[in-house]
C-alpha cells in the first residue's frame, strides 16, 4: 500500500504562481471568455482543490470542511442578500423608491449629484453604522436618479459606494471597525480619532473631487430638464405620491441608529412596503406576494421609467447568492492550503522601515480580501500576520488597525464575488469592476495611509520590553 504523506502549507513561490492563475483566470473570463464570474471563481476554486489534494496532499474532507465553514460563517450576508430583494420589490411596488426618485429629480441637478450622493451616503451610513442598510435603500434610489439625471452609472455609484463604506469603516456604531479595534485590543474612540488623518481626510478630498467631476460631465442641460420633466410627469401619474411612502425608509435608518440588529430592521422594511403597496398603491396581497418573490414589473408605458423600476424580487438575486456561495468555497480552500500566509511571512522577512511595513500591511490586507471575499476574515489574518512586526517597529497597534480597515472596508464593496460587492451590483445594475477608479474615497485613504507610513506623521508609537509586551499605555504621536 502506498504511504500517505502528511499534508503541507504551500510555499511562497507556489503561492505566486496559483496566484498569477487565478488571476489569469479572472481576467480571462472577465475580458476575452464572457462568462460570469460565478464560473470563474469555481474554476479558480476547482484549481486551488486539486492542487492542495494531490500536490499538498490535503484531504479531500479536510479541505471541504474548510469551505463549509467559511460558508456557515457568511450565511447571515446571504440573508441579508437575498432580503434586499424582497425591499427593493416591495419598496417599488409600494412607491417608496419611485417617490424617492421623484424627488431626488426636482432637488438634484447632475453637476451636484456625485457631491451630494457622497454626502448623503457618509453621513446616512456613519449614522446608522451600517452600509448594506443605505447600499439597499438609499443607493437603489440613487443610482436610478443618476440614470434619470444622465449621470454616467459608473462614476454614480462611485459615489454612492465612496459614501457608504466611508461612513461605515468611521462609524464606531459599525461592525468592521470595531473588529479591527478588538482584535489589535484598541479601544473604538482611539481607532475613530486615529482615522482623522486616513478616512476623515480622505473624506474631505473625495467630496472635492465628486463636487470637481460634477462640472465636468459633458450633458446637455436644457435637453437633460426636458427629460427629467417628462420622467417626473410619468412618475407622478402612475404613482399616488405623498410623505408617508418615507416611512419604511425612516424605519431602517432609526432602527439602525438605535443599533437594532440588521435583519429583522429589514424585515420590517419589508413589511412596511407590503402595506403601503396594498393600503396606498392598491396592489393586491396575492400580487405583492408574488412581487416581492419574483420582482417588480413597472409598466407605465414610459421605456425609460420601465427600465429604471422594473427590478428586486428574491429570485432575481439567484445567480449573486450563487456567486457569493462559489466564492466563500474557494476561500475556504485557500484558507486551508494557506496561500495568503505563505506570501505575508516571506514580505515580513524582508520589510525594512516603517513605511515599507504599512505599504505590504496595506497590500496583504486587499489581497486577503479577493482570496477570502471577506472583509472580516482579512482583518482577522492580516492583524495576526503583522502583529509582531509593528511591535518590533515601536508602533502603536492602533496603526495596525488603521491599516487594514483602509485597505478592506471599501473593498468589501468593490470586489465582485463578495458579500457587499455583489449586495451593490444587485441594488444599482452596474456592471462589475466598472465603479472601482471612481471610489475616490477608497483610495485617497489608502494612499494617505502609505504617505503617514513613509513620512511618520500621525503614527502613534509605543515602547515594549523584550518579549514584545507593552510598556506604556500612553502613546507618543511621531
């Protein structure tokens, strides 16, 4: 009988090479194969299997158990995934979006709409600490005003993704930087006050250039009001219009507020829309139930206006809910085979200075975010990976924290195959990869996180002994 080898974590140039394919698969079914992403995360997945079976020597359970578990673990993002479906139908059928569209037409013009749909974005998100809750509701009306307006879809959502996840990588009342502050033991208001510098700046010049980028859209503008007329006129005429279609959308973002957890706020979301569709809209019970299963479909007998509403409905999410399933499996494997560690020791070995120690801390952070397609678990591996080397450099752990919730928190929007990534597909229509160079808010933070890091402004320090453990409590700002 032939002996069994013990199984073994790949090595760095193993890791570079299965990352060079994946990333040659990626590319390939994305640019030249046009077939979905789904199928290229599965055949990434397939590859990085049979490579950790028979060149690793894993076990086929050993590496399915990783994948479920990072399955199990994402299952409440798929709840949640699948629940926008059942808002956006019901809020559609019920007049909420439509109202909420209606109005943002006569408030907005195009040249201040990525301006304001930034503003309103950050400040709804920090509010209520969650991004998926104003992704789902206040980025779906958007990015259908955006259309109404001429806005480019692109550079719209740009907006609207730039707004969201800056409000909640800052927000102390958000999940993802309260994992960053807890697992590097930072208290939130110490994180929130050191993110000044990084996402409070970034902010500032982000909403800079979308007030900048607004002037320069290329429209015609009498030709644009002629147009937004007739699509309000549409609009109203189809719809019964007053405030109280607000009210499921003031529901989520109290409820929010008030740290209610997220999925039953939305479930009450949902069941607000259902009433104000039957008791304001004259929908029937049998007809919303049908809605909010299989989608809203607006006939107003206005092409454009048809395009912008008919959409949602829980069956329409299938082929996302199936790319998010397709991408957890495959970072469970690489999870297991260890690709991402095996790539951050070998940087840890050859990092010199500080600044260098931020820009690949940075750099792990977003690829760990690809190959897990969560934000949660690059945050967790990365802080884990570098703990020891801001120690040894005299940082302050909260710089640790900063690192990588700049370098995850926005991506968990941006990359295709993650759980808020395709939450943003499903609730604007963009196509994939196209809003990424217009989240300016994303990278103006990142690169005011490398400029800190080389220049050692706003980089707290800290003194430990020999064994790496804390001296002082206090910080001394560089």
């Amino acid at each position: 009988m032939k002996e069994k080898k013990d199984p073994r974590k790949v090595t760095f140039i193993e890791a570079i090479i299965l990352l060079v394919i994946f990333i040659v698969v990626m590319m390939y079914g994305a640019l030249k194969g046009g077939f979905p992403t789904a199928m290229s995360v599965l055949y990434c997945g397939v590859i990085a299997a049979v490579y950790g079976g028979f060149v690793l020597h894993w076990s086929w359970d050993e590496l399915f158990k990783s994948a479920l578990n990072v399955v199990q673990s994402a299952m409440p993002a798929m709840y949640f995934l699948m629940l926008t479906g059942f808002v956006s139908a019901s809020w559609l059928a019920g007049g909420t979006i439509p109202y909420m569209i209606d109005l943002g037409l006569k408030i907005l013009s195009p040249q201040i709409f990525l301006f304001a749909a930034f503003v309103l974005c950050w400040i709804a998100s920090m509010a209520t600490g969650s991004s998926w809750a104003i992704i789902s509701s206040v980025g779906l009306a958007l990015s259908a005003i955006a259309t109404g307006l001429g806005v480019p879809l692109p550079v719209a959502v740009g907006a609207i993704v730039s707004g969201s996840f800056l409000g909640d990588k800052w927000s102390p009342l958000s999940d993802t930087p309260n994992l960053a502050a807890a697992v590097n033991g930072q208290d939130i208001m110490k994180l929130f006050t050191n993110l000044l510098p990084t996402a409070g700046l970034g902010g500032i010049i982000a909403a800079v250039m979308f007030l900048i980028h607004g002037f320069f859209l290329n429209m015609d503008k009498n030709a644009n009001m002629e147009s937004i007329a007739e699509l309000t006129g549409v609009l109203e005429a189809n719809y019964r219009f007053s405030f109280i279609l607000l009210v499921p959308l003031a529901f989520v973002i109290i409820m929010c507020i008030l740290k209610f957890p997220a999925l039953p706020v939305v479930v009450g979301g949902v069941v607000l829309g259902i009433l104000e569709a039957v008791l304001i809209q004259g929908v029937t019970f049998s007809e919303i139930t049908n809605i909010v299963w299989s989608g809203y479909k607006a006939s107003t007998g206005n092409e454009t206006v048809d395009a912008l509403l008919t959409r949602g409905g829980c069956t329409s999410l299938s082929g996302l809910l199936l790319l998010l399933f397709m991408a957890f499996i495959f970072a469970g494997i690489l999870n297991k085979i260890g690709v991402l560690d095996s790539i951050a020791e070998k940087l840890t070995r050859v990092i010199k200075g500080t600044g260098s120690l931020i820009l690949c801390s940075l750099l792990t952070s977003i690829l760990g975010g690809f190959l897990s397609a969560s934000v949660y678990v690059s945050i967790i591996l990365n802080t884990e990976m570098y703990d020891k080397a801001y120690r040894k450099a005299g940082l302050d752990r909260v710089n640790l924290a900063r690192t990588t919730l700049e370098a995850t928190a926005h991506w968990g929007g941006m990359i295709a195959y993650s759980g808020g990534g395709v939450l943003v597909l499903s609730a604007t229509g963009v196509a994939a990869w196209s809003y990424i160079p217009f989240t300016y808010a994303c990278w103006a933070g990142m690169i005011l996180t490398v400029i800190w890091g080389f220049t050692g402004k706003f980089l707290p320090k800290a003194e430990y002994d020999e064994n790496l453990e804390l001296i002082e409590t206090e910080t001394k700002n560089a």
